[in-house]
C-alpha cells in the first residue's frame, strides 16, 4: 500500500465548498484508478483537514495522477480549493509506504 497525504488548513466558513469540491475530485480521482480516498478533520483544530489518497504502489500512484492531471476536470477544482485555503497556506503534501 502507497499513501499520499494532503493537508489543508481552512477557514471554518468555507467548509460546505471544500467538502464540494473533495466530492467532485474524489470520483475523477477513483475514475482513473485511485483506490480509495478519506477525508479527516482534526479533532482539535477544525480548520485543519488531511486526505488520504490510497494506491497499490508508487508505480500506480504515478499512473494515476498522469492520468488525473490530463482530466481537464481537475485543474479547476484545484484553483477553487486554493481559493479557499486560510491566506498564505499551500497544501502539505507527503507520501507513505505501509510497513506492516
């Protein structure tokens, strides 16, 4: 298993349009092979979101997102959440591999 994380930091206000736009990704992701997304909020601080995007492995997780990044649908979405994201604030990105 190859995860890859994302976590956003968001102003409480833009919630609704944030879970919006995760739906709309999350089908053009699973179109093109993704083998499951998860949404979280943190149980402190609810400004702050991660997703979890799960792959077979690396070589399937580069398959995907080539094919992903060639979906016209998707270059939008992604202006839209960083239209939304808290002033400043990129997503955080990061890849892990399961061990056990």
């Amino acid at each position: 298993m190859f995860i890859v994380t994302y976590r956003y930091k968001l102003p409480p206000d833009k919630i609704r349009e944030y879970i919006a736009i995760e739906q709309e990704a999350t089908q053009i992701y699973l179109e093109h092979g993704c083998q499951g997304v998860e949404i979280y909020r943190d149980s402190e601080d609810p400004r702050y979101w991660m997703e979890i995007n799960k792959f077979s492995d690396q070589e399937h997780y580069d398959g995907v997102i080539a094919k992903v990044e060639e979906d016209p649908r998707i270059a939008p979405l992604f202006e839209e959440l960083k239209g939304l994201l808290e002033k400043g604030e990129m997503p955080e990105k990061a890849a892990y591999l399961r061990m056990l």
